[in-house]
C-alpha cells in the first residue's frame, strides 16, 4: 500500500515527561543555533497525560536545567511535601512507624512535590507546542520503519477503522509514515516498539534481565478533618507477605484529595495471588483507612513500572534512534521516583541529537556519544548508587533487604563495594498451581474496596468494539492446555481490569479476551509464565482516559 509520509528531523514516540523533555530542550538548542530543528510527538492516548499514571512525589530540582522561568510559570506543582511516614505493617490490623534515623536516606522528601504527573506533561506539551513541536494526540505508533541499511528510518502510524475481522469499515483511515533522521522512544513501561528494539539490536546484551512492578492508583476525595496537605505515607509489609513483594503510599494532595497506591512486585511465586485484590485489602489497613474512611473513590488505574535499575538499563541508542525514561528503565527505585531521572534522560537524548544535527549529521548513524553523555551525568551517578536496591529487596526480604539498604544508602552512600544481580526473569517465578494455596480474598464492602468493572469504569476507558484485538496470542491453545494446567492460568488475576477469563462453554473450557476492557498496563506481557501474550498498541485514542493521574 502507498501511505503518505511526513518529514522530520525528530519523531518522538510517546507525549510523557521523557519525550516532552527532548521535544522542549531541542527547540531551545534550534533557537540558539539559529538552525531549524523539526520535531514532532506522537502520543497514542486521546490527549497529553490521559495514558500517564504515577504516584507522585516529584524531585523538581531537574526543572532548573529546562526552563529557568517554571517557578514563575503556571506549573502544576502547588503541593509541596510538608511530612513523611514510614510504616511497617506487621499484620492486617497492627504497624509499626520506622524512625526517620532508620530510613535510607533517598526515601526523604524534602522539597519535592506531590503531583499529577498527567498534568505535568500537560504543561510540559503546552511549553513544547509554544515552541514549535508538532504534537499529535490520538495517533499510534504501531510498527516500526527501517531503511535500507537496517537502521530506524521512523514510524507507521496505525490505521484507523479496522474491524474484528481485519477488513476496512467505513471509517477507515490508512496510517501514515512519520520518517526522521533520527526517532526517539518515549513509551514508557515496556513500550512496545521499545521491547523489539532492544530485541531486534541485542541492546540488553550483558544486562540482568529487567525487572517491573505493577502499580495501581486511586485518588479519594476524604473529609476535610481527615485531611493533612502535603503529608507522605509509604509503607511495606502487609498485605505483602505471602512470597510476594512491593510497597504502599499515600499522598496528601490540594482540594482535600488523597492519591492511595500499592506497588506490588512482579516475581512474585503464587499464581493464585491477585495484585487487585492486594490492593482492595490494603486500603483496610487502620493506617491507610483512617484517611480513607468517609471519603468517595474519584479515580482508579494502573500501570507497570520499570525498576530493574541501572543493571538491566539496555544500551539506549541504536542506528536511527535512542530509547529513553521508562521505555529503557531510568526509575531510581531507591527514591521511588522516576519522573526527574525521566525527563533528564531526555535532556541527554536532545543535546546528543541536537549537537549532531546542528554539525550536518546524516541520519541512520548510532549515537554512541550518548552512552558517554549519559555516564557523565549526574542521571548516571543517581542510578549507580541506587544499583543494588531492588536486587537486595528481591534477595533478602523486606526485612534484611531493607537493613541492607539502609546500610548501602546512609552508611556508603550507594557505593557499597558489591553489586548484587537478580537474574531471573519476573515471569519465570510463577510457581505451580499445585504448590500453593488459592488466597480467599474477602469480598469488596463498597466502601474502602471494589471490583474490578466498577473500578475500569472509574479509568474512563473506551476502546472501538469492532478493532484487531491488540493482546496477540503466539499460541492460542496455551492458555487451556499450558497455563490453566500448570498455572491455573494466572491472567485471570494479574490483569487489574478483567481483561482475560476462562469460561466453559459446551463443556469446555475457552480462553476470552475482553480487550475492550484494557487500561494499557502491560502485566500481562510481563507476566504471563509462557510469554505468549504479546501487547501491541490499539487504535489511537484508545484505552484509559485519565484526568489528573
């Protein structure tokens, strides 16, 4: 098929923090040199910031290294942290609060902010576009284009308009082809055109295999006494303690708004577990429900977060290109943050590109000064101290991993003369069925925790029913004869929005996919003990719709 094509010097894929950062910093590199530099952003989700979930506690420090004016600008940064907690949650009803003096010193909020990051990218697309980036919303990159000597020459634009049964309805629109000298990869956790990069180039050769948690978020407007602006809550432990791990917040936010999260890591062993329902029964917790009790659930989502760190970070430029923020993995999860590590990894990324392209450079090439850009960083230096933390966690348990943490962070200063590896991929964890108890979750009370379709609906999510199913299986027979065998298939409970079900039907069991139900997390090629679920992007536009996220 003929498409038509638009020229750019830089496609960025993905409107977050990371790609948003490279758009704004090579539009200032452009007006210094009094060279044009066009640049264009695609973001699959219906506008900037609808796909965007975080928790958030922003490190804004960054800023200063963008735009020298953000304090003085509308920025949506209006809470700042005015107080932290840290519990350990011994049980379903008991806690203990740690000490300040006990926590690793990169868990300390002091002057940053808690914050929308939907609405940061916001502000941030609105800098961009003042200074001429072409953003489009509601269009998806769906694959990938190279030239002729292999390297990226851009991007296809999904086409629009296709039926279930792969035929053009009345409404179909073709995609078009984005070409660029050079295209950047700001899709976030496990971005799909990210993963056959790394694949395609071998760019995690060396690397331990990457690592991911998944994170859901509900924001709760709560009575007014309840309230405390500004207040930080994070807690481990409970309901965490069956093979499983992760960890819990709680953000005071403005508008007597409170954002309650739960983190649940994704190596976990017991297939039976539901990440969902880990997250309905930590919101009983007396520590959590005593700012939750009276309050009206506002939103609900939830997302797949890179955290393999510096140890599973992949090479991050290829010919034609560079992966950047989330889509590589540049999350400090000693801080629980990675929106400041995004958005400086992009700032690399467009002096890298913007240097060449203001010297004459031809497109296609490997930007290999941009490893050397990155190791001189202070993005680099951040990870490099915050190496070992999640190996430990992963290793030695809540309790010894996080002594041995405290030690590393606050007695070495993240240099401690050891790096610790966790090399077993978070899908090849899943034990058998067999080999552990089903978990009896209580039911929701409709008053702290909820079901799954209520809370979908609550994401505002909305996908064409008549498209190409965007959850490709390799093998279809391997979710009865595989993984409901072995595994008693776990997509049915590691998926947060019911997604996938087995059903009996004539006295089988069938494997459905709801794919109109899906908000985009990614679990489920995460996770799936087979690797047969593959996710690629719906049709532009679709998928969760968050307002303040």
């Amino acid at each position: 098929m003929e498409r038509e094509s638009m020229e750019f010097d830089v496609v960025i894929v993905g409107a977050g923090p990371s790609g948003l950062a490279t758009a704004c910093r090579l539009m200032q590199i452009s007006k210094d040199a009094e060279k044009e530099i066009t640049v264009c952003v695609v973001e699959k989700g219906s506008e900037v910031g609808a796909h965007i979930l975080s928790g958030a506690v922003f490190q804004p420090d960054v800023l200063d290294e963008l735009f020298d004016d953000w304090r003085d600008s509308d920025i949506p940064l209006t809470t700042q942290v005015t107080h932290d907690d840290i519990y350990l949650l011994n049980s379903s009803t008991t806690s203990k609060l740690i000490p300040n003096s006990l926590v690793p010193k990169t868990m300390h909020n002091e002057g940053n902010y808690i914050i929308s990051a939907g609405n940061l990218a916001r502000w941030l697309a609105n800098r961009a576009e003042a200074m001429g980036v072409e953003i489009f919303p509601g269009f998806a990159a769906s694959e990938l284009l190279f030239n002729d000597d292999n390297s990226v020459k851009g991007i296809l634009i999904g086409d629009m308009g296709v039926g279930a049964d792969g035929q053009p309805k009345d409404s179909y629109m073709p995609g078009m082809e984005l070409h660029a000298k050079y295209t950047v990869f700001s899709e976030g956790c496990r971005g799909h055109l990210g993963k056959q990069l790394i694949e395609k180039y071998h760019l995690d050769n060396g690397k331990t295999p990457q690592h991911y948690g998944l994170g859901f978020k509900e924001i709760w407007k709560v009575p007014a006494e309840q309230h405390e602006l500004g207040k930080v809550v994070h807690t481990g432990g409970w309901p965490l303690n069956n093979g499983s791990s992760g960890g819990g917040f709680l953000y005071h936010m403005e508008d007597n708004q409170v954002a309650v999260g739960l983190i649940v890591d994704l190596n976990y062993k017991n297939p039976h577990l539901s990440p969902f329902d880990e997250f309905q029964r930590y919101k009983t917790h007396p520590v959590i429900a005593q700012y939750l009790t009276g309050g009206e659930r506002i939103t609900y989502g939830a997302r797949a977060i890179t955290k393999g760190g510096l140890n599973s970070l992949p090479k991050m430029s290829f010919p034609g290109g560079l992966i950047i923020g989330c889509n590589a993995g540049t999350l400090n999860f000693s801080k629980i943050k990675g929106i400041h590590t995004a958005i400086k990894s992009g700032i690399v990324a467009a002096e890298t590109l913007g240097e060449g392209l203001i010297a004459g450079l031809e497109g296609g090439k490997d930007l290999d000064c941009f490893q050397t850009r990155f190791e001189e960083s202070w993005l680099h230096k951040e990870l490099f101290k915050s190496r070992n933390f999640g190996p430990a966690l992963h290793k030695f348990g809540t309790f010894v991993g996080g002594a041995f943490n405290f030690i590393d962070q606050n007695w070495f200063g993240g240099k401690f003369p050891i790096t610790l590896r966790d090399t077993t991929p978070d899908y090849a964890n899943m034990g058998l069925a067999s080999d552990y108890a089903k978990i009896d979750y209580p039911k929701p009370d409709g008053k702290l925790s909820f079901d799954k379709l209520s809370s979908v609906y609550l994401s505002n999510t909305y996908h064409e029913e008549d498209q190409l199913c965007h959850l490709k299986l390799k093998d279809k027979s391997i979710p009865i004869a595989v993984n409901l065998v072995k595994f008693d298939e776990p997509a049915q409970r590691y998926c947060p929005a019911g997604v996938y079900e087995v059903v009996e039907e004539a006295g089988e069991k069938k494997f459905v996919i709801n794919g109109q139900n899906c908000i985009h997390c990614k679990t489920c090629d995460i996770k799936d003990p087979s690797q047969n679920i593959t996710w690629v992007t719906p049709e532009g536009g679709g998928g969760p719709n968050y307002p303040n996220m």
